[in-house]
C-alpha cells in the first residue's frame, strides 16, 4: 500500500456486550443482528431462552428502528446498550439513551 492511501476504516464500531439477565427462570439476550434472522432491522430485539434446554422460546421488538434510504443502514442500526431486571420487569436502554421497560409476562413494551 502507498502511504498516500488509507485503510478502509469502519462504519460503525461493533455492537456493545449486553450481559444477559435471568428473570423468573427465564434467560434475555439481546439480539443485536436481527436481520440475518429474517427481521426487519438490526438492533431493538430481545430473545427469551429456556437457560435448561437453551431453546429460543421468543423474539421481541423492543423499538423501531426508521432507516433513510439515502443513508447507508449499518450507520443507522441502534442497538441495544443495556439491560437488567427492575422488578419483574426488563429495563433497557439503547445506543441513543432511550430507556424502555420490558414486562415479559405480556411481552409489552413501554418507554421509560
């Protein structure tokens, strides 16, 4: 390589490592490449897991993600920062400092 050209850099740095939480017998993740699964964007979902079979028991959208058509989508992609138990609900919070909670019994969504 010539010094004059420059590596490539990354759009984006990697989503951040959300540990996941076990509430009421039941293991959460984030579920960061949602489209490689068929879904309609990249962050915003969570996943619950049965931690004794580890089985998949469900996927949630936790929020939207609107993409601009003349933006590249990976710039754009917003992922879930953090999550843990308040009660017996989820508390989450995404890349851009939104929180939401997250009642698993329902599997509803409110911003919090």
């Amino acid at each position: 390589m010539r010094p004059d050209e420059r590596m490539p850099q990354p759009k984006r740095t990697a989503p951040p490592k959300v540990s996941p939480v076990v509430l009421d017998g039941v293991r959460y993740q984030a579920l960061h490449w949602g489209r490689s699964r068929g879904l309609g964007q990249n962050g915003g979902y969570i996943a619950a897991f049965d931690p004794a079979t580890k089985r998949e028991l469900w996927i949630l959208k936790v929020y939207d993600i609107a993409y601009d058509d003349k933006m590249e989508e990976d710039v754009q992609d917003v992922f879930i920062k953090k999550m843990k138990a308040e009660g017996s609900r989820l508390a989450i919070t995404d890349e851009d400092g939104r929180h939401y909670l997250v009642d698993p019994v329902t599997r509803t969504v409110t911003s919090g």
